[in-house]
C-alpha cells in the first residue's frame, strides 16, 4: 500500500493496471470485430434461462467453457485462461479474440430476453496469475450504436476497460457472480477512464506516465449525491484551462446520458492546490449556454490552503492545528 496517495474520495493507487496502455488499446479494436455488428439471431431467452442459455451458446458455437450469471440489472460471464498476458506484457490477439466472442454472446442473449438488464460483463481470468481483464457496457449504448445513434469512436468511450487481481477459487466448481453495476457507479468510472485516455493521448511516448492520475467515484456526502474526482496533474499546464478541460469531459458524459440525479460535482485537483465545485443546476445552465466558461471558473473554482493535504500527497501525517484548515478562496493556483 506504499505506493498509494491519500485523495478524495478514493486514493488515487498509481499502478500500471491504471495506464490506457496496448492492452486496453486491443480491447477497442476487439469490439470494431465483434461489438457493433449484428447480435446474431433473434432468439428469444425467458428470464431465468439467461445464465444458462450464454454458457449453453459460448460452448455450443464457439468451444468455450464460460460460467454466467445475473445480479440485478447487470449479467457477465467469466472464463478462464492459461494465460491473458504474453511475455512482452501484451494480450495476445487470440485473447482478444475470444473476449470479443463471449460479449457478442452475452450482449445477444441480453437483449433478446425479457429480463430487465442494463449492463453487461466480461471477464478473462489468468488461471496461475490471479489477474483478471474486464470489458463492461451499457445495454442501451449497444443499442444505440447498432441503431448508428452513436459513432464507433463514442462506443469505443463507452465501454469500461479494467485490469485488475481476483481471488483465486478453493473449489475448481465455485461460482461465478458478477459484480452489480449501476448507472452512478458506471458514469464515474467512464468518465475517469476518459480523463486517462483522453491526457495520454499528449504523451510522445509508450513508455510515458499519463499526464493526469485520474480518481472517482459517485458518493453521498452531506446530505448531497454526487461525482467526486481527485486529480495528481503531471503536466506543466495553466491550472484553469486545465480544469476547465478536465470539467467539460465531466460534462460530456453526464450530458451524453441526460443523467440528472445529483446535486454536485466536485473535481480536486491536488498538485495544483484548486478544487471545482459545481451545483446541478449550474451544470445545467452550462449545457444550455447560459453561463460563459470564464464566468463559471471565476464562481465555482477555489484554491485549497490546506496544509495537511500536502503533506499527506508525500505520505506525512502531520498533526492538525487549528490553524491549519482548508479555506475556499478564488482560485489562483499556478503549477
């Protein structure tokens, strides 16, 4: 846990399974192959053969033994590998291969059931490494991009891709349950994801670290729902315009799903010492141009005087005084 640096509202863990790198990259080429083509045939799954029927059709059409299962709104499958990563660190294009087939499998059976599902799961699990890469998407962008109401580039956004390590099973025969996504745990994790890609693509380099180290996650704090993001900047950028651009990405996402439920927005960014905090309503009124982007920063941009949050981005916990407290001010940050 040494290499975590204390932020708001989760620590902001810097490993590589958080970089955009090759392997996230295959991920996106793998759904232009398989994802926003036709779901196959129109077969029709009542709702409590939705497990069995993608197990039944991964085996059936394509040799793959895969488990499945559905919690809540969310169904995924698992299936497990020798091995999900070659000896250069890259998923190899069979792997590639073979997730692509089983969300093309999970994704029709999702939509020609009449159980009520929103998102769907793909996991490949390394049978010696523990390790694990997972492909989520919503239900209704899959409908949407077949519909040609969304281009590739946006589906490709819209799509979660993780790397992450699993509990290896004590049992060869224990079951597979899918993780349950909401559609507030499913924004903040898109856009966070954006945020990376979106300043790695500034690096000149494979080899470089993001530009931004992104966090976040949709809380209840105070009474008040909402999007809270922590930021370690690594560019020598005009903290403003920063922001701003980290904001309309914000933004884009809430716009792009209409999704009102929330009260605020906060953005931290702690190098910079300057924090964005945003009402809904305010977000609202920038979607409909009723506030200038300047004007917004000069309201809602604060710099942050806290002492004890420097310290603690260097791993130091410095006892409070009561002196020592974090005051709004306009913010005026510099790098």
């Amino acid at each position: 846990m040494g290499n975590q640096i204390p932020g708001s509202p989760r620590n902001i863990r810097l490993k590589n399974s958080q970089r955009p790198e090759k392997a996230f990259f295959f991920g996106l080429l793998l759904f232009l192959l398989f994802g926003l083509g036709g779901c196959g045939p129109k077969y029709t799954y009542p709702a409590d053969s939705v497990p069995r029927s993608i197990e039944s059709i991964c085996k059936k059409e394509y040799k793959m033994d895969v488990h499945a299962s559905v919690n809540g709104k969310t169904v995924g499958a698992v299936i497990y590998l020798d091995a999900i990563i070659d000896a250069k660190g890259q998923i190899p294009k069979e792997v590639n291969e073979t997730m692509g087939k089983v969300m093309q499998v999970v994704t029709r059976v999702a939509l020609s059931t009449d159980r009520e599902l929103d998102f769907c799961t793909v996991v490949l699990r390394d049978k010696t490494h523990a390790s694990e890469l997972v492909i989520s998407r919503a239900l209704d962008d899959t409908k949407r991009a077949n519909a040609d109401a969304i281009g590739i580039e946006e589906s490709i956004n819209r799509t979660l891709f993780g790397q992450e390590k699993y509990q290896l099973p004590d049992t060869a025969t224990e079951s597979f349950v899918v993780k349950e996504i909401t559609k507030e745990k499913f924004l903040a994790e898109q856009i966070v994801q954006r945020i990376r890609f979106n300043f790695s693509k500034d690096s000149k380099s494979e080899i470089e670290q993001p530009l931004v180290l992104a966090d976040g996650a949709y809380e209840e704090k105070e009474g008040k729902k909402g999007f809270y993001f922590s930021i370690i900047a690594l560019k020598a950028d005009e903290p403003r315009q920063l922001m701003l651009r980290i904001f309309k990405i914000v933004n884009d996402v809430l716009k792009g799903y209409q999704f009102t439920l929330f009260d605020i927005v906060e953005i931290h960014d702690y190098l910079n010492r300057q924090k964005l905090v945003i009402d809904r309503q305010t977000i609202l009124d920038y979607q409909n141009k009723k506030i200038k982007e300047e004007d917004l920063l000069d309201k809602f941009l604060f710099e942050s005087q806290s002492i004890q949050e420097a310290f603690k981005l260097f791993g130091f916990n410095v006892p409070q005084e009561s002196g020592d407290t974090e005051t709004p001010l306009p913010a005026t940050a510099s790098p």
